[in-house]
C-alpha cells in the first residue's frame, strides 16, 4: 500500500517521540527517525522506522538527510527537557534547543522541498500564569532557561512562517504521561534521572522508598498544586492531526485535557491504580513551582477535531503502572 507521508521525526527515540512515530507508522506513514540518543534509547524506536544516529545540529548530515528524501512533514522533539539542569547550565540549553533546531529549519529552507514542522513546545513558555484556564494569546513569559528556549524557537518558527519560509504549527504540551501499551511492546517514560511525578511515584512503588510532595500550603482545594495531564498516546495522535491539517504561516495549539489533578489526587490515584500503600511525607515547596497550571484546550479540539479518549488521571496512571511492570 502507498505510504501516505514521509516524516523526519527528530528525538524518535525519546518518550513522545517514539510513541508518536509508532502512531505514525500504524497509520501508514514512512518514518525516518534521527536522535543522538543523548537520552533517547535505541530500542526505544519502534521497528519499520528507519534510524539515523546523529544530531540536529550537524549540518552535513542534515543536508545528506534531505538530498536522500522527500519529507512531507517535519516533526521536531529532539530537545533537553530537564528545567533545573537548564537553570545551571542554560548555554547547553540553547544550543541544543535553539542553535540545532536552528540548524534543522535552514536546511528546510536551503532545500525547498519539506515547508512544514510541527513543533514541540512547552506549557513552560507561560511561566507563572495570571489566570486559569491558560489560552493560547496568553503572553510567553517563561521562568526558566528551558522555558526560553522554547519561546525563543517558537518566536523564530513565527517569524520564518510569517516571511512565507515555512509552515508551522507549535504544539504547547502540559504534562505529558502514560504509556503506549500494544499486545507485545510498551513504549513510556524513562527519562534519566526522572523529574516527572507519576513515573516518580510509580518508582517510590517499586523501591519502597517514602514519596515526598512538594509544597501543601498552596491555595488550590487540598494544598498541593495543580496540573494537566495529557496521555502520550492522546498527544501522539494530535501531532497526526496536526499533520493533516493544511496551514499557510503559523499556528499555536495548546494540548492539554483541559482539567486539572493535584499532586495528592494523582498520589491517591496510584495507591488505588497499584494497589499499594506508598509511604510519603510532605517537603518544602520546590522553586519555581506555580499552584495551578491547566490549559484551555477549545483551539485544538475545535480546529483539528481533537478528541483526547485517554486522558483520564487513572488510565494514565494505570498506562504508565504497566509500563513500569514491564520494563522491570
Ligand atoms: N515530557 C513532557 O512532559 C514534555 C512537556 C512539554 C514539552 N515537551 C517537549 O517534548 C519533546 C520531547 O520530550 P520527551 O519527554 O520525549 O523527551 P526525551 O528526552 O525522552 O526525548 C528527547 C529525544 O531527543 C533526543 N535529542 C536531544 N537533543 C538532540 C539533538 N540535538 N539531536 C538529535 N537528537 C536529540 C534525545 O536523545 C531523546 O531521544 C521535547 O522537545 C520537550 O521539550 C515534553
């Protein structure tokens, strides 16, 4: 059967970046993944993908990259995600968040043939917002050198789209979680060391180790802060939609479920998902953690028909439980 797309999936070998690619390809799309595998995983890459081990920021192997193909899309994850080590070596930040990105956009431009990329932002281009739910024309004032280079790239995506150079579309993901389970395979959250809370909780488990929250004296209904939760599976299936849709210039979608859990709800959650009762205590609040984040999601779901079917707090839960099961 003819292919539908070939997709340049840059970060394939990472968390969303692999789930993605896995969507991709079951919905019959040719996929050619490139990842220095800095903390992305080689057996992460879902087979029928076609594998490049490089950077981004490698001109000469970018330039090989679009001589050999044809992409139709181009779908940018590669990125380092940890905001406290951004916060302590912010130069590393941009240049491999925003000079190698960089790089990937003046080879679209330099070869003419693939316009389009789809970005992956961060609900961390808000900073501290004002006001619940967050939209889109909120203003991007990030407060952390992560979140900057995100509004950086986003900022540069903008005015390449608005010079009629590209088309792109930025998606601003809130919390990322869960786990994309098939009859043989799980493909979930590994990130080293981990920084995410469910896949913390979920290690606390399985170590026995006492859980600490951060922070109960946050005005939100029990104390501790409040997040989106968006399944990795429900966000793969936006970045396809996200491919479908025919844009000129630049568009910014928000991907979020639209609802919010608190820290000791999602805790309470995992007790009930693995049946376990985890030890915890309550710790100072963390800097820079803001008491509600929740985005508005009416842009996408109205725009791309986006329809999240997993975003529940416990099929997340229970998606990201089996993960870890399986991987041991
Ligand atoms: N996980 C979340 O909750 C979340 C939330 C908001 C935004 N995002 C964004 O989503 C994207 C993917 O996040 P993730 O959680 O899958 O992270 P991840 O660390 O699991 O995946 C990132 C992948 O990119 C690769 N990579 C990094 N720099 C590279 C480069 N210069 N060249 C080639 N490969 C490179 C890594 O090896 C890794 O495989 C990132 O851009 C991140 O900023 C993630």
């Amino acid at each position: 059967m003819k292919k539908k797309n070939c997709v340049l999936v840059t970060g394939g070998a990472g968390y969303i970046g692999s789930v993605t690619t896995k969507l991709l390809l079951e919905d019959n799309n040719r996929v050619i993944v490139i990842d220095n595998l800095s903390s992305g995983q080689k057996k992460a890459i879902p087979n029928g993908a076609q594998f490049i081990k490089g950077d981004v920021g490698d001109k000469k192997l970018l330039a090989k990259i679009f001589n050999k193909y044809n992409f139709d899309c181009v779908i940018h994850f590669a990125a380092l995600i940890r905001i406290e080590e951004s916060t302590q070596n912010p130069k590393k930040y941009f240049d491999n968040n925003v000079l190698a990105g960089f790089n990937l956009l003046q080879t679209m431009i330099e070869h003419k043939k693939c316009k389009k990329i789809i970005y992956s932002s961060s609900a961390a281009v808000y900073g501290v917002p004002t006001k619940i739910p967050i939209t889109e024309d909120f203003l991007m004032q990030p407060i952390n050198p992560y979140g900057q280079t995100k509004k950086l790239f986003e900022i540069i995506l903008q005015q390449y789209a608005d010079a009629g150079l590209i088309n792109a579309i930025a998606l601003r993901y809130f919390n990322v979680a869960g786990a994309y389970l098939t009859k043989n395979r799980a493909w979930g959250e590994n990130h080293q060391p981990e920084s995410h809370l469910i896949p913390l909780i979920l290690q606390s488990v399985n170590s026995k180790r006492t859980f600490t929250i951060y922070g109960n004296d946050y005005p939100t209904r029990d104390g501790t802060c409040i997040r989106d939760y968006i399944h990795v599976y429900d966000l793969a299936q936006a970045h396809i939609l996200a491919m479908q849709k025919h844009i000129q210039g630049y568009v910014v979608y928000n991907v979020g479920a639209g609802k919010g859990y608190s820290n000791y709800e999602v805790f309470q959650t995992t007790q009930k998902v693995t049946s376990m009762k985890i030890p915890f205590v309550i710790g100072n609040r963390r800097a820079g953690d803001c008491s509600i984040l929740t985005a508005s999601n009416k842009k996408i779901k109205s725009a791309l028909n986006f329809n999240p079917v997993k975003s529940d707090l416990f099929t997340i839960i229970k998606d990201a439980w089996q993960y870890e099961k399986l991987r041991g």
